[in-house]
C-alpha cells in the first residue's frame, strides 16, 4: 500500500509516545482513506503529504483527552481539533478539484456530416 507520509512528518504537528510502527499503521489508515475518498495520489505531491500527516496526526491527538488540567492550568485542545478538520476538509477539496476529470458535453450527438462538409 502507498504511504503518502513519514512517522518525522507526523511528529511535527504532534507529539506522541507511539512508536514508528505504531505510526506507520495510522498512516497506512489516513492512506487507505485518502485513495477511497479521492482516488490514488501521487507520492510526491506535497498537498497529498499534509494531507496524510494532519488525519494522522488528528487520529492520534483525538485519542488523548480534549483538556488537561495541571493545577490551576487548564489546556483545551478542542479549538485545535475544529481547526484540524477545517484544514482537513480543504486539502480534500483542494487534492480532488487538481485531479477531476472532464465532464462531457451537452451535445447527444454529432453530426459528422455538417461537421465537415458545411
């Protein structure tokens, strides 16, 4: 199965104690997601690669706690979560308008003969 993004890039939006192994089989998932919702991508397309790094990254914070409370601190991570599936959903949008296909035409038919001889 196509990989669309690395355990490093992952880390970079989260922090975790998962292993890589663990990781790469998230991101085996957010793969998998990625070609059932918009088709097979190209591995090099960087908007692909967030892509996959940010549903990876959103699976795994939203097994944590949406808020923490050290003492008198609290941290709420529910605003980041909106924001991560806003970003989401715009990637999507955004990797399957680049790839869509052309839509045919209005016309039933064409006649060939006005076509080449009027």
């Amino acid at each position: 199965m196509t990989e669309y993004c690395t355990p490093s890039d992952v880390r970079l939006l989260v922090t975790t104690t998962l292993e890589d192994v663990d990781v790469s089989r998230l991101i085996e998932q957010a793969s998998a997601e990625i070609d059932k919702r918009i088709g097979a991508q190209s591995t090099s397309d960087q908007v692909v690669e967030k892509l996959c790094a940010l549903i990876t990254a959103y699976t795994i914070r939203i097994q944590r706690p949406q808020s923490e409370v050290l003492g008198e601190r609290r941290a709420d991570m529910g605003r980041n979560l909106d924001r991560w599936l806003k970003e989401i959903e715009r990637l999507y949008k955004l990797c399957s308008s680049v790839g869509s296909t052309v839509k045919s035409s209005d016309y039933q038919k064409i006649d060939e003969e006005s076509r080449y001889l009027g």
